[in-house]
C-alpha cells in the first residue's frame, strides 16, 4: 500500500533521521536514515528499514542478526524533517550488542532508573527460564503461587507500617520490596507490565479526556 509522505522534508539527499524509541520503556535506541523506499517498507512490513549512508543500499534491522524491531507507531516533528518510531526490540539494537546505542556518556551522570522496572521484569523471566541455584527468584518460583502470595501480603503490611511511621527511607525500601514481589506474581501469572499501563490509561488518563470533552 502506498502511503502519502508529502509533508515529510528529506535533505538534499533524499533521507530523512529516524529516531528508533523502545514503545514500552521510551528509551531511545538508536539514529538511523530512511529514504522514502525504506519508510514505505517499513510501513508495509512492520518492521524497521533503513537507508545505509556508508553502503548505499537498504537494509533491514535484524536480517541477519534476529534482533528485529516491530514498529507500533510512526509520528514526525513540527519541522516534518525528523521521524520518531516507536518500536518492539528484539534483541539488542546496538552491533555491539549492548541494549542501545546510546551507551556511552559524554557529560552528565546517566542512571539506569528510567528503565529499571523493565529491566527487572526481564531478570526475574530470565530467572524463571533458566534458574540460578542460590536465587531467591528461583526460591520463590520453586515455592509457587502460596509463598508468593504470602510475601506481597507480607510486604504490603510493611508497607502500611512504614506510612504510620513516617520514614520516607522506610517507605521508599518497603515499596520497593513490594514491587518486586508483585513482578514475581505476575511473570508467574503471565501478566506484563503493558497489560498494567493499559488499565492505568484507560481507567485514569482515556476517562479524564473523555470527561473533559
């Protein structure tokens, strides 16, 4: 199908940069190139192409790696000449193999909090797939859907405590503790963290627009 990119403003050799977003944790994974050959196939397949400056020629994230990126969404800028994609990795996005290829810092200090809920979501699955002797993880997948019952119970009395007490340190280590266990529960259960986000949006952020309007 072929789409209208009009609107789009590519330089003086036909390209236009595409930012490569991860659609759940919005952590930018890398900077690419498209021409209108590579976006249109990106369009029609779902997945992401690209336009190699250096070879000259398209190419596919993923062909012989595996590490493909399944698009959600393709927006552009107020300029028309820049392109956001909001993709599914894969795999890792960088040659190097690391998660993205923004890795490296030039200045400031770079803390991996932004996406750390995810990155625990895919240790305690790793856990579950390939256990580790000596894991608490494993200890509690071992024990079952009882014990971690038992221990969100547990923890979100902690939880309680700490709010009465009025320990910020106190509060911050309980919550945490709390939202590990609930990840447990729900790997085990086969909930994610999207299925979470979805609720929130539609309960929280789609019922406040609709009742703005």
């Amino acid at each position: 199908m072929e789409t209208n990119f009009s609107e789009l403003a590519y330089d003086e050799n036909g390209l236009i940069p595409a930012i490569i977003q991860d659609f759940s944790t919005g952590e930018v994974l890398t900077l690419a190139y498209m021409n209108e050959t590579a976006l249109q196939k990106t369009v029609d397949t779902g997945e992401t192409w690209f336009f190699s400056r250096k070879r000259q020629e398209l190419w596919n994230k993923g062909e012989t790696s595996g590490n493909k990126q399944s698009v959600q969404s393709i927006t552009y800028d107020c300029d028309a000449d820049a392109l956001l994609v909001k993709v599914n990795p894969k795999g890792p996005a960088c040659h190097t193999g690391e998660r993205t290829c923004f890795h490296r810092t030039l200045s400031g200090d770079e803390t991996p909090a932004r996406t750390v809920i995810h990155e625990l979501t895919e240790k305690i699955r790793e856990r579950k797939l390939n256990p580790v002797e000596g894991s608490y993880t494993n200890y509690l997948f071992t024990e079952g859907i009882d014990k971690i019952l038992k221990k969100v119970g547990e923890e979100a009395s902690e939880v309680i405590i700490g709010a009465k007490n009025n320990d910020k340190n106190e509060i911050r280590w309980e919550i945490a503790d709390l939202t590990y266990h609930t990840l447990v529960l729900m790997e085990l259960l086969g909930v994610t963290i999207d299925d979470i986000k979805q609720v929130l949006y539609s309960r929280h952020i789609e019922k406040e627009g609709k009742n703005g309007k």
